[in-house]
C-alpha cells in the first residue's frame, strides 16, 4: 500500500533535491578531493596561499580567516560549491562532483581549517545575513545568486519596488522563522534564535527595502498567509458529510502508511522525516493544535498539501477509511483524552 515516496520528494519538493540533505562522503576521500580539486586555489592549508590567489578578484577565501567562520555557514558553503559564486573564480562543481562529494569536502575544510575566532561577539544582522542569506538572496539583497535561474519561485528581490508594501516585518518574521511551504525558503527556526531572526530581519529591511513608515503592523492579509498564523478552529466540529471515524482502524493505517513521516508519536519524527523539506507536520505542535480540528485533518488528508510531500490519499482511500485515519490523529495526537488510568493509544 506504500506509494513511491522518493519519487514523490524529489517531484514535489525543490529544496528536498538540493545537496543540503545529502550523506557525506568519507574523510579520507574528501581530504583527496580537496587537494586534487580546490587546493590549487584554496591553498593546500585551506589558508588562500597558493600561486592562484594574485590572479584572481576577488580572491580564493581563506578558510582560516575569522571572517569565514563568521559568514560561512555548512549549508551556505555546501550550495557556493554546488552552484559556484557568478562572477567569480568560483564556478559550480555540481557537474563533476557528487552531492555527497560535496558535503563531505565542506566538512573536511569546515573540520580541518575553520576554528572560531578567539572572542566570540554578538553577532551583527550583516553577519546573520551573510551566513544564512546572501547565497540565495544575493549579497546585495537583489536576489543575484545561482538561485535566480535554478529556484521556482526565485528568491525575493528585496530591493524590488513596491516589495516592502507587501513584506511586513511581521510577515518576515513568518516567513524566516517557519519557511515558505512549496518553496526553496527554509525554515530557520531551530538554526536561530528569536532574536537572531528580528536581528536579521530588521537588517534587511534597513539595508535592501525601502521601507515606508507605516507598513510596520501587522495587516489581518498577512496573518491569513497560508497555513501559517492560523486563526483557532472550531475543535468540536464533526467530520464531513456526516461520516464517523473508526480511530482504531485508522490507528493501523496510520502505523503503517503514516508514522515514516508523521512519526509513531505524531510529533513529526518519523524515519523519512529529516529528508523531508518543509517537514512533515507534527500533530503535538501547539498551532496543529490550535487549528487541526477533524474537518480540516479530514480535507488535508484527503487532497494533500500542494508544494510538499504529503500525498492526496484520496486516490488510494475511500472516504470512510479517511474518515478513520483522521479519527485516530484528531484523537490520539490533536486533542487526546486525559485519562491518565487508561492504556496509552499508541504503543
Ligand atoms: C579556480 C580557483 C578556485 C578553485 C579551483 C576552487 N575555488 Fe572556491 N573560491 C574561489 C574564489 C575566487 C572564491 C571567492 C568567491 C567570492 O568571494 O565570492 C571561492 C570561494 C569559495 C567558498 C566560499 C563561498 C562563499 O559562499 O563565499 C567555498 C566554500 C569554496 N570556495 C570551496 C571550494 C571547494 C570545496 C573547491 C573544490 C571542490 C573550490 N572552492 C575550488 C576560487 C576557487
Ligand atoms: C536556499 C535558498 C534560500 C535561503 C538560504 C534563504 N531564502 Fe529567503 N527565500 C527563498 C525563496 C526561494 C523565496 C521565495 C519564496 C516565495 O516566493 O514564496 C524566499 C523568500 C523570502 C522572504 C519573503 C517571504 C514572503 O513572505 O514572501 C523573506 C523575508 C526571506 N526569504 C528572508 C530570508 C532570510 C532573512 C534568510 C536568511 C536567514 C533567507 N531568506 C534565506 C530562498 C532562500
Ligand atoms: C512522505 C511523507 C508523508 C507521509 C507518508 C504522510 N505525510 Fe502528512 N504531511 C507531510 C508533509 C511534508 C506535510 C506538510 C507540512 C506543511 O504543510 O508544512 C504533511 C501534512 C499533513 C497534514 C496537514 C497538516 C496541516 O497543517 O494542514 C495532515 C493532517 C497529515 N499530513 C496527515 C497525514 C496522514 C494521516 C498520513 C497517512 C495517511 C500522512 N499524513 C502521510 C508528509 C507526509
């Protein structure tokens, strides 16, 4: 009964085919691509000393350099390798190195030749931006980056016109902090804290936008974005069309067709679920709480949810057995009984 996953990742999902995700190859095998392919440039030390750094502006980085432990995040590093920086010496190896290549000689330069500067400051929203940012918005917030041509949707050009009417800092923080279903735009919110993210946000709007005064509340559009601030729903509604699950055979279902994204626990942790961009859903969450009452479980499950990999099982389920599996997650994840004497649900 198990639909091919792997083909629908890749089909539905762009960010869940970048490299990002990809295994490292060995150390011993990437300290050898190093040397072969990037120490002519990179210096054999990762230091930027090699007969190549005078020809060439800007120059190799210097791995060593504190700068490059400030801005170059793994995944910054990971996509510069993959699609190379337009308009530098440094062009992508995606053409001649696997993605696990890749990954695996990030990490022997991040391993051998970055070390964090002796006295760690606060870190600035330039630093924040340049880390994070700039290798899919661009360096100057234009969205001039290998990503203009190879996402869908690009990038935002922050420097657009008319983009900072329609980017709140509110809707910002949204976006930065759970991603943009659908699209390349990650979440951030367990790499930065809250305050990094208004730090960084705050740093874009002052640098790329030209932010009028007034567009700084919230607007009641932006908090209706798309399975973001959801309003709270109603949690006694009943399913459609007068359907009543079975949670008990749905509870089966689910143990064999759900849990390898959703997690045996509901709470998103499932075996597949770290390849999986946006992630799947964890039904413990306070806003799946707040907003997965049955009718709304009973629609997402049916249709699936465009942009991600979560299928529409309405073409492998009748509506009864739907009515089933959203029984048991409404149940046993969303709003479960407290009765602390009886068996536990799952397991
Ligand atoms: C022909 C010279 C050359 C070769 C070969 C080369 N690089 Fe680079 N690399 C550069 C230059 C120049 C820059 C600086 C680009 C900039 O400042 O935007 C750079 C920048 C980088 C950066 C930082 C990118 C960023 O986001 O700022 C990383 C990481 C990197 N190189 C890794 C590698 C790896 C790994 C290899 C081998 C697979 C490699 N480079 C091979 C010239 C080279
Ligand atoms: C892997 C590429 C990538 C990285 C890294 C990235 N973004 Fe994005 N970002 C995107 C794409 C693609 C979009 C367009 C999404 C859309 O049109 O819905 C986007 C959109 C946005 C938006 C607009 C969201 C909206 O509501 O329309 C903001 C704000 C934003 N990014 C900020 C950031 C910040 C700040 C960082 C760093 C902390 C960052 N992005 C890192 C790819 C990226
Ligand atoms: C291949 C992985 C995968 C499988 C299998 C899967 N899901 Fe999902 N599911 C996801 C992803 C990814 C999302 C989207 C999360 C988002 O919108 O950010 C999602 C979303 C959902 C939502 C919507 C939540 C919302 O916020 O609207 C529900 C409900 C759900 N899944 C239930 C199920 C049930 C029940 C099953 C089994 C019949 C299942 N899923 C199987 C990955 C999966």
């Amino acid at each position: 009964m198990l639909l091919p996953f792997n083909f629908v990742r890749c089909a539905g999902m762009i960010a869940a085919c970048l490299p990002l995700f990809a295994a490292a190859a060995p150390a011993v095998e990437s300290q050898r691509l190093y040397q072969q392919n990037c120490a002519a440039c990179h210096g054999e030390q990762g230091d930027g000393k090699s007969r190549a750094q005078f020809g060439l502006n800007p120059p190799p980085r210097d791995f060593t350099a504190a700068e490059a432990w400030q801005e170059l995040s793994r995944e910054r590093m990971i996509l510069s390798v993959t699609h190379g920086r337009p308009g530098t010496a440094m062009v992508g190896w995606d053409n001649r190195l696997g993605a696990n290549e890749i990954a695996g000689v990030v990490d022997y330069i991040r391993s051998s030749f970055m070390r964090p500067p002796a006295k760690t400051r606060q870190v600035s929203g330039q630093q924040l931006y340049k880390r994070h940012c700039s290798a899919c918005h661009g360096d100057r917030g234009n969205g001039a980056s290998w990503a203009h041509n190879s996402l869908n949707p690009p990038p935002r050009d922050f420097t657009a016109a008319g983009v900072a009417q329609e980017l709140t800092r509110e809707r910002m923080l949204l976006a930065v902090t759970h991603g943009r279903t659908g699209t390349a735009m990650m979440p951030f919110s367990r790499e930065l804290s809250a305050t990094e993210i208004e730090t960084v946000v705050d740093y874009v709007r002052a640098t790329f936008m030209t932010v009028p005064a007034d567009t700084d509340a919230p607007t009641p559009a932006a908090l209706q974005e798309p399975g973001r601030a959801r309003p709270a729903a109603d949690m006694t509604a009943a399913l459609p069309g007068g359907l009543r699950g079975d949670a008990d055979k749905g509870r089966r279902f689910y143990l064999s067709n759900c849990y390898v994204c959703h997690g045996e626990h509901g709470d998103g942790q499932g075996p597949r679920a770290s390849f999986i961009r946006p992630p799947p859903r964890n039904f413990l969450a306070p806003e799946a709480r707040l907003a997965l009452n049955r009718p709304e479980l009973f629609a997402a499950i049916s249709g699936g949810k465009r942009g991600t990999v979560m299928p529409a099982w309405s073409s492998v389920l009748g509506e009864q057995e739907i009515a089933d599996v959203a029984e048991f997650v409404f149940t046993a994840f969303i709003a479960p009984a407290p009765e602390p004497q009886k068996k536990k649900v799952v397991n």
